[in-house]
C-alpha cells in the first residue's frame, strides 16, 4: 500500500505538533480575553468619574474612583496582571520561535 515507508514517520512527526499548535492557540486566545476583561476594569474608575452630580466636588464619588483604582481589578495570572502589552509580547515570542524554527528546518532540509 505505502511504496514510500520512510515517509510514514515524518508523517507522524508533523501531525504529533499539531495537539501543543492548538493548545498555544488556546493559550494566546484565553490570554487575549483576560486582557481585554483587564482594560475593560481600567476604564471603569474614569467612566465613574464622570457621572454627572450635583455638587461640583463630590467626596463620595472620589472616594469610589479611589477604592475601585486601588483595587486594581483585572485578569491575574500567578499574582501578574494579564494586560495587553503582556499579550503582545507573547505573541511576539510565538512569532520570533516559529521564525527560527521554519528557518531551521528549511535550511536542514532544502
């Protein structure tokens, strides 16, 4: 059936990549969820400032801007915030590894 048995495992050496592809997938997807949920909670101490009130300097308010500012809300990982910086220079990484590897492997087999 298979004339060509030495392509028989590198057949299966490509196709045992493809499991950690989806996972890194994954990984940088999730990552970019939790950062956008990060800057959503960034922009909620400025959205409270500016409801509209009656007196001109409301202490309540400040003191809600200044409670939900030091609580710092957002997506953690490990203790780290996840923010979309952190997501850019994951994908970055990704980028610059799948680079070098592509480049590796042309250059072995070309």
């Amino acid at each position: 059936v298979f004339e060509d048995l030495d392509a028989i495992p590198w057949t299966i050496e490509v196709f045992s990549g493809f499991p950690l592809l989806f996972m890194s997938c994954l990984s940088l997807k999730v990552s970019a969820h939790g950062a956008a949920l990060t800057e959503k909670c960034r922009a909620i101490p400025s959205f409270v400032n500016q409801i509209p009130t009656e007196e001109s300097i409301d202490q309540e308010r400040q003191y809600l801007v200044r409670y939900i500012t030091d609580s710092s809300a957002g997506f953690y990982v490990r203790d780290v915030k996840l923010t979309q910086e952190m997501v850019m220079k994951q994908m970055y990484v990704v980028g610059a590894m799948l680079s070098a590897t592509i480049s590796a492997l042309s250059r072995a087999f070309i």
